[in-house]
C-alpha cells in the first residue's frame, strides 16, 4: 500500500500542489497495457494511482480482445488498431497518444541514410503492425526496395543480428539499448526522424491511451494526472526508472538499460495530434493497409475532450 503522504509530496514536486490536488481522485479503473515503452511511459502513473488494477500483456492479440469485450477502462493500444475498432464501434475513444516512434535500424555496418538500405536483407518484425508500415512507407518515400525477412518479436529480431544471420535489423527501444551493451559499436538511425522528413509534422503515432466512453466522466481526473505524468517523464529519469523497475517485464532488462533507452523512447504529448494520425492513416490507405485502421480517418468524435 502506497503512502500517501509520499504520494502527495511526490505530486507536489513534480506537478505542483495545484495539480495534485485536482488530478488525483480515489477512483477505480481497470487498464490494459503491452509491455515495453507503452508500459514504460506509463509506470509512473502505475506506482503513484494505487486505485488502478492493471494488466500486463504481450502483443495486439490481448488488447484487441479488451476492445471487443469492453473489458477494460483504459486500454493503452497502437493507434490504428483503436482507430480500427472504432470504426466498428463507437465504445472507445483516444485520450492521447503517448508513444511517438521507437524504432530504430541497427547495423554492425555505418549507417547515414535510410537510403543506405537499398537492395539489403532487412530483418523486420510485426507483419502489417508499425514496424512493416513505418519501413514500406519509407521505402515508398525513397523509392527504394528492400529484401525483408520477418520474425515474430523485436527479440529475435535482436538475436539475429547478435547471431550475424542478419546484417540489418529493425529493433525498438527499449531492448535496443541492451543490445547496445552486447555490441559496443552498433550503428543506429532514428526511424523517428526518418518519418519526420518525410511527413513535415510530428513522427508517426505509435501507441495511445484508449477511454471507454462510459467512464469518462468517473475518470478525467486520472487522465489529465496520466497526461501531467507523460509530459513530465523525462525531468526525473531516476525517478521513472525506479517505477519501471517494479514492472516484472521491464526490470528484467535492467536499470542501467531503462536510464540508456529513456530519451531515445520517444515518449511525450503533441499538440498537433490530429494532424499526425491523419497524415500517418492517409500513408496507410495510399500503400494499401487502410484496413489495419479502419479504412478511412476517423471522425472528430474519435478523439476525446474534456
């Protein structure tokens, strides 16, 4: 049981007292949440809202299934999969999107340029999920081709090219930064900025907070507390670290990796969210994946006010 004396004087710090007081009610919710940066983005909130009673999984699979069934409050989701079920229906909607791109190619070999991947054997993971759609999208945008190999997870993505069966990667942070530790002189090139210059608007939106419609009301509070706590992530990393590392699937990776991976995670709040989900879906429809969001861009209603 958390102390709430502790709790207060942590608000206080690193919100102020006017925002404490406002944002933190005692409040039940359920929420759902994948493992890796979404959870890193979202421990500090875990540790200080006691009330909450989350559920760590891997993959879409589960968080499609809380969706459907209505199971969960809030459900922590990449943001064309929400899109995608609120096409079909109308129970959720998107707070904010909190993860903006953590991925990253990684190479034994120099990198400058996306372009430098032309004609190489690419080893990617996610079939139709970010990872694929960020790659054709910049492939289309550099006119290049590239020879992609798949595997199921960033973890064998990483194993390959430890093992030296591939020579190029697509990995994530915040495994990325432990593979760094296995290989000193690892080359890396942010995908972020890629789509950055490809876009002209904020990177591409990755992962986002989900509200059930029906508990919006009970919950503003909390959200506007978890907003507040995104968007101060990076001013106590050792602070975010340790609430990180009561997360079982991230500890694992260890404190020293979680400090390394934290700025290059591409957490935060952008203003111009819309703007960026709408350029990041019309690119889905153009290169033929409209159907991993739905089909086409969502109506205004799609993302919550309070």
């Amino acid at each position: 049981m958390k102390n709430s004396l502790k709790l207060l004087l942590i608000c206080t710090i690193f919100f102020g007292c006017n925002s404490c007081s406002n944002h933190l009610e005692n409040v039940s919710a359920t929420l759902i949440a994948p493992t890796g940066t979404p959870l890193f983005a979202i421990s500090p909130y875990l540790h200080e809202r006691e009330a909450i009673e989350e559920t760590i999984v891997d993959g879409a699979t589960p968080l499609l299934s809380a969706f459907t069934s209505k199971s969960h409050d809030l459900i922590v989701a990449p943001i064309n999969l929400g899109a995608q079920i609120y096409q079909k229906s109308k129970d959720y909607q998107l707070f904010e999107t909190i993860v903006w791109g953590n991925l990253y190619v990684a190479s034994r070999n120099p990198l400058s340029s996306f372009q430098d991947l032309a004609d190489q054997k690419v080893t990617i993971f996610g079939t139709n999920q970010t990872p694929d759609i960020v790659i054709k999208c910049l492939c289309e945008y550099y006119h290049i081709s590239l020879n992609i190999e798949r595997v199921d997870d960033v973890t064998n993505a990483n194993a390959y090219l430890l093992q030296g069966v591939s020579d190029y990667i697509i990995s994530a942070e915040p495994s990325l930064s432990k593979l760094k530790e296995k290989i000193p002189n690892l080359f890396t090139l942010d995908l972020q900025e890629e789509w950055k210059n490809f876009s002209g608007v904020a990177s591409y939106p990755q992962a986002g907070i989900f509200i059930k419609k029906t508990r919006l009301d009970d919950l503003k509070g909390d959200l506007n507390y978890l907003k507040d706590s995104i968007e101060n992530i990076l001013n106590d990393v050792d602070y975010t670290v340790s609430c990180a590392m009561e997360q079982e699937k991230l500890a694992s990776l260890g404190e020293d990796t979680l400090k390394n991976a934290l700025p290059n995670c591409h957490i935060g709040i952008e203003e111009k969210q819309k703007e960026a989900i709408n350029f990041y879906f019309t690119k889905l429809m153009d290169i033929g994946l409209g159907n991993t969001m739905g089909g086409q861009l969502p109506d205004d209603d799609f993302y919550c006010t309070l």
